[in-house]
C-alpha cells in the first residue's frame, strides 16, 4: 500500500519512527526500487521522538546513506505534549 501511496502521490514526504517497522521499509524500499521514487523513513531515538511536538515543523532531509531530521517550533506556538 505505502509503495502505491508513492506511485500515486499520495504517501507522505517521510515517515519519522520511534521503532524500525519492517513493512514500512519495505514498501519505501519497494517504490523506490520499481517507480524511482524516494520516501524516507527514519528512527529517532527516545528523546529526540518524544521531543516532536503537534503543530511542529519536522524536515527531514535524507540520501541513499544518511538522514537529518530537523524540528522547529513554529513562532507563538505553546508546546502541545504528544498523545
């Protein structure tokens, strides 16, 4: 499903985790392999997943070894514990 969601446009730009989800990798593996298309997926750490809160900016900026995940507070913006 995630694979078509790409093809389509559908997908979201990335997919940001707190665990590795084996069929999530896959289906990013999948649609890069068969429509050359890329949609990162990334794991954080504890502190850094939890550390996301709603109404955040999340940029994520990936190639094909390494991913950077930038996080920013948006301006006036109470933090909003996640649920």
């Amino acid at each position: 499903m995630l694979a078509e969601a790409v093809r389509a446009g559908t997908a979201p730009a990335a997919v940001v985790l707190l665990e590795p989800d084996p069929i999530l990798a896959v289906g990013a593996v999948v649609a890069a392999e068969l429509y050359d298309r890329r949609m990162p997926v990334v794991v954080l750490d504890e502190a850094a997943y939890h550390a996301i809160r709603t109404g955040d900016e999340v940029v994520v900026e990936a190639d094909d070894d390494s991913a950077t995940v930038r996080v920013s507070r948006r301006p006036n913006q109470e933090p909003t514990p996640n649920v």
